[in-house]
C-alpha cells in the first residue's frame, strides 16, 4: 500500500473526474431502472431519486401479456437468424478477401463498406415492395434478411482483419500436411480466429437488436420486434411510463450479457482486427 | 529422386525462376544458396507443388507430379518463421499429418515419441506452441516434418531466425536425423557458410537462375562464372580487372602481378581476377605472395580476426586478416596477396582458370 500512495500526488482529485464521468454516463440507466419500480403517479406526480413505493407491476405485465414478451421473442429470433447467417455467409468472404488475389478486390472490399454508409431508411421502400413480392412480410426470415444489408459488410472487414493476422504459412503447412480445404478451414484455422468470429458475431447481434426502421417497415404483427412495440406504447389510457421504463430495462439487458462475453476482444473489434 | 525439368515461373510477366533444370537424388542433401529475393523459396513452392510452374514439369522418382495438388505428394516442408498450428498442442501439432493420414492412435504416439524424443521436445508435449522459445516452436515444425517421413523434404532458411547455438546444434543433427529417412532433403539458407558446414550438394541461385549445381566443395572450389563465385563468398570476393600479357597481369598503369602456374596457360589478353578476403595478408606467408599498395578505410574486429576495407586503385576490397590490427584510416599500407588462389574470369563472367587448391 505504501508504494502505491508514494506516486499519488498530495491531496489529489483524480478520483473526482472518472467518478463524475461515470455519474453522468449512468445516470440515464438509472433513472430507466428507477422509474421501472415506481407507479405511474408517482413518475408523473412527485420528483424522487428511488422509488417510494417499489413495485414489481410493470415487470408482471410484460411477462403476463403476449403483446409484450413476444416482442422480445420475436427480435430474439431475427437477430440469431442474422447473427448466423451474416457471420456464415462472411467467413468465405472475408478468407477470400485475406488469401486470394483477383480481379478489382479491393474495389470490392471497399464496396462492402459503403453499404453501411446509406441510411437504412433508403432501403425500406426497395424491400417492402420485394419482400411483399415473395411473400415474407412480416417473417423473422425478412427482417434477419434485410439486417444482412449491413451486417454482412461489416462481418467481413472484422474478420479479414483477424484472418490477416494470420500467416499464410499455416494454410500452406496444413495442406503440405495433407488437410483438405474444409477440413483445415474448421479445425486448424477457425480456432485461430476465434475470437474474431465472436467480436463479428457480437457487432451482427448489436446491430440487428438496436435497429428499428427496417425491422417495423417489414413486420405487421407476427414478427414485431419489442422496438416497435415500445414505441406504440401511447393508449387511450395515456401513456404507461412504468411499462415503458421496465421494457426498456428488458431491452438492454440481452446486450450487456453479449458485451460482457466479448469484452476483451472488443477493442479488437472496433479496429476491425487491424490491431 | 526429384527432377525438375526447364522449369520456369512468370509472375506478372516477369521471371520470378528462369527456366531450370535440376535433379536431386534421394538420400541426398541438397543446400539452394543464393541471397535474398535470389528465388530460393519460389523454387521450393516449384518443388513443394504449392505453386505450379508457368512452363516446364517437376519429375519425382520418374512420375510426373507437376499438376499433383500438394495434398497428394508426400512433401514436408519448414519455413523460416515458425510456423505451428496454435491451437493445438506440441503432441497433436506432431501428430497432424499422420491423424490425417488416418493412422492408429497407438502406431501415432510412437511415432510422436520418438520423434520428440530425438528433437528434444518430450517435457513439452502438452503445452501449446506460443509457449515455448523460438528454438522449440522450430523443433516442433522439424519434428511434425519427421514424423511424416515424407519423401522429399523441404526446408526454407529453417534455422534463420534462431540464436546462433541453437543454430549449430541443429545444423549438425539436422541432416543426419534426415538422412536416414532416404529422402530428398532440400536446404535453402543464404549463408555460405552454412551450406559449406551442411556439405551434400549445392545449387547455387542468383536473380531466379541457377548457376550452378554440384558438390559443395566443388562449387565452392570451382565457380563455374562469377555470379557463382560471388554468391559463394562470405565475406564477398574481391576483384581487379587486368590484362593478362605472358607471366604478368597489368592493371592499368599502376601494379604487374605475376601469373600464378595455375594461370600461366591461359591466352593472354582482358580478365577479370577475383580472390578471397583472407588470401590478403599484412606479411609475406607464403613464397608467391606478391605485394601491393593499399589506402586503408575502416577496420572491424570481431575478436580475433581483423576485417580491413581498403582503397586499391579506386577498387574496393576487403582483407580478414588474423590478429588484432587497428590501422588508421587513410593510411597507405603494403600488402600480401596469395596469388596461389587467383580466380580468372573472361569479360563475359564464364570461368576461364580457378584455383587449384583452394
């Protein structure tokens, strides 16, 4: 202890910034879960920092009501969908990305990126008219689907990245060794980019989970994502703040879990592998 | 036995190997010497069948194999980095190619055995390469290229980016460990001094050519042209363009050498003389040394030999001489060539006389 305190400057206020830092980044969070416990009178009535009366109500209606809790089973569903096929179809993709050389493959990489840079919003029309055209209107299939727009792009320049970082030396060694492409490909090179295909994985499931245009433009009642839901939460009765809040509090919960699975390949992640 | 038949690869139009022969019996060693970028590796790719070669065919014990997807021929290969499979542990990194060949566990950890037991890596078994030293990843690659007991075996600067004991160990042991197997065992390295030490064969390449190809003494001994002389040389080789007229060689108006015997019969006429470092000396050792005049550059001490650069004429050369000599720069020395070991070259670069003893 002694040594540590040597190299703290007297009487100083380090603590102060990161603690104001994080006060302010959690209060939002806070106050969610706060008002998640409170009744709805006293969320619009009286200020107060905890709830004075806690209640578990409107936790109980969002497990009792299948307009709720089918929310949340329907955007479970298109994510995992998404999440699979985006990271099956970009595992070729980016090794062929990594390893080959052919024509205009690096205007082809960039393409890829570019998907992401147009608002989703310009795709709605373009995939409601031909999603109604093949029938998938308001299926799970149309709205993981549509997700691929922009998470099979992204998928792909994460794990080039990682497959890079890989020498080619050891696809030249497993086959001097005798492996068959598929069989080298699953058991001597997946293990290496492991943690790549769980940083892309986690950016699909992100992605998918957050984005609400595409996912209620394509979904009526029988793949509506708990997004929507939430957003048409205004009845006859007014609005229900407590619901809301505890719907709310639901929705982040799915991705904290994931963030804390990948939490040390994240920064990885974010550099697109190129770290 | 291997043979690789006017051979050649074009990339992007250019010759990354000129067309080639060569033949490389089994049971033999066989050092590829050249600098880098000189194609060393592009051949072995050629020889592997990792890359297919733009004209010409690779021959293995009398079949054609040019076409042969790498997975079918029986080749092990060691690269310069070491490269492992990180996933799986020292044992099954071994074991791979032999569970691939769809061998029984029991005849597999035999062979593991015994291999790790003769590179040393028996304590390390279970552990994952990226923990172990540099020395034990590489023996973990030499000992998965063993235990395939492939037939031809390919190692490319295997022991390059280890420290220097380690080095010599395993040069040492490496061609006897393979020699037993019968195969064609292939070494690249771009030091001399290696493929001296490894002895076997030696194929000497420069710029995607081979130019020569023979015992390694013999090419050491007898460049057949001067880019073979110069690739063989470590430290490089000195020169001095003379004109050679009866028992003399003139260069230019400054210093007459007498020709050597070995020389005396060739005509007369422009060359090129090349010689070793060390065949330069600070005192007369031998009868025939002839002198010269030399400024002095900048001296290296290695401990117990002395490497001077010298100014001869506006040529440059390097002396090894024995001994601690710590001579001032820009200072004009005499000096002793041992002409016994001149190397005589004609204007095109083909030999026309070389040393007799070397």
């Amino acid at each position: 202890m002694a040594e540590t305190t040597k190299f703290k400057p007297a009487g100083n206020l380090s603590w102060l910034v990161s603690t104001l830092y994080i006060v302010f980044l959690l209060l939002p969070i806070y106050w969610l879960i706060n008002m998640s416990f409170k009744e709805n009178a006293e969320i619009t009535g009286a200020f107060s920092l905890w709830p004075q009366n806690p209640t578990l109500r409107n936790y109980s209606v969002i497990f009792t009501d299948p307009s709720w809790y089918n929310g949340y089973i329907n955007s479970i569903i298109y994510v995992v969908l998404n999440t699979i096929i985006s990271v099956l179809a970009a595992l070729p993709a980016a090794y062929a990305f990594s390893r080959y050389r052919f024509l205009g493959d690096k205007h082809l990489f960039f393409w890829l990126l570019t998907n992401r840079m147009a608002p989703p919003a310009v795709f709605a029309l373009p995939f409601f008219q031909l999603y109604s055209a093949f029938g998938l209107i308001d299926t799970h299939i149309a709205v993981a689907l549509a997700h691929c727009l922009f998470n099979v792009p992204l998928a792909v320049w994460i794990l080039e990245g990682f497959m890079s970082g890989v020498p080619k030396e050891i696809d030249e060694t497993a086959y001097i060794d005798g492996y068959s492409f598929p069989r080298f490909f699953v058991k001597i090179f997946m293990p290496l980019i492991a943690s790549g295909i769980g940083v892309a994985a986690f950016f699909c499931f992100m992605f998918s989970w957050v984005e609400l245009l595409l996912a209620r433009t394509l979904t009526t009642t029988a793949a509506k994502p708990i997004s929507a839901i939430m957003t048409r939460t205004v009845s006859a009765a007014g609005m229900d703040w407590g619901v809301l809040a505890a719907a709310g509090v639901l929705t982040i919960v799915p991705g904290a879990l994931v963030i804390y699975f990948v939490r040390n390949y994240i920064a990885k992640g974010f550099a697109l592998g190129r770290v | 036995m291997l043979e690789l038949r006017n051979v050649a690869k074009m990339v992007a139009g250019d010759y990354h190997i000129y067309p080639t022969d060569l033949a490389f019996e089994r049971g033999t060693l066989n050092v590829l010497l050249g600098p880098t970028l000189a194609g060393k590796t592009s051949l072995m790719r050629l020889m592997a069948g990792l890359d297919r070669p733009t004209s010409g065919s690779v021959f293995f014990d009398g079949a054609d194999v040019t076409g042969v997807r790498v997975q079918q021929r029986n080749v092990a290969m060691v690269y310069q980095q070491f490269i492992n499979y990180p996933a799986l542990t020292v044992y099954e990194n071994i074991a791979s190619p032999l569970r691939i060949a769809g061998r029984d566990s029991a005849s597999i950890d035999q062979a593991v055995r015994q291999a790790a037991e003769l590179l040393k890596l028996t304590p390390y078994l279970d552990r994952t390469p990226l923990n172990l030293s540099g020395g034990q990843q590489q023996r973990t690659a030499l000992a998965r290229a063993l235990v395939k007991n492939a037939s031809l075996v390919l190692m490319d600067e295997p022991l390059a980016n280890l420290d220097y004991k380690l080095r010599e160990e395993l040069r040492e042991e490496l061609p006897k460990i393979f020699a037993q197997s019968g195969a064609v065992f292939v070494y690249a390295t771009t030091e001399p001094s290696e493929a001296l030490l490894l002895g076997g064969n030696t194929a000497t390449l420069s710029e995607g050519r081979v130019t020569q190809f023979g015992k390694t003494i013999d090419v050491y001994r007898k460049p057949a042209d001067l880019v073979t002389a110069k690739t063989f040389a470590d430290p490089p080789l000195n020169f001095i363009d003379v004109i050679k007229s009866g028992a003399f060689f003139q260069h230019q108006d400054f210093d007459r050498l007498p020709v050597p015997s070995h020389l005396l019969k060739i005509s007369d006429g422009a060359m090129t003389v090349a010689f070793h470092p060390h065949h330069l000396g600070l005192s007369r050792q031998t009868e025939g040394a002839a002198p010269l005049k030399a400024v002095t550059q900048i001296s290296e001490i290695t401990g117990s030999e002395s490497f001077v650069h010298l100014d001869y004429n506006g040529v440059r050369w390097i002396m090894l001489a024995a001994g601690i000599h710590e001579i001032d720069p820009d200072t004009q020395i005499e000096l002793f060539l041992d002409t016994r070991h001149l190397m005589a070259f004609g204007s095109d670069g083909r030999a026309i006389a070389v040393d007799a003893v070397a």
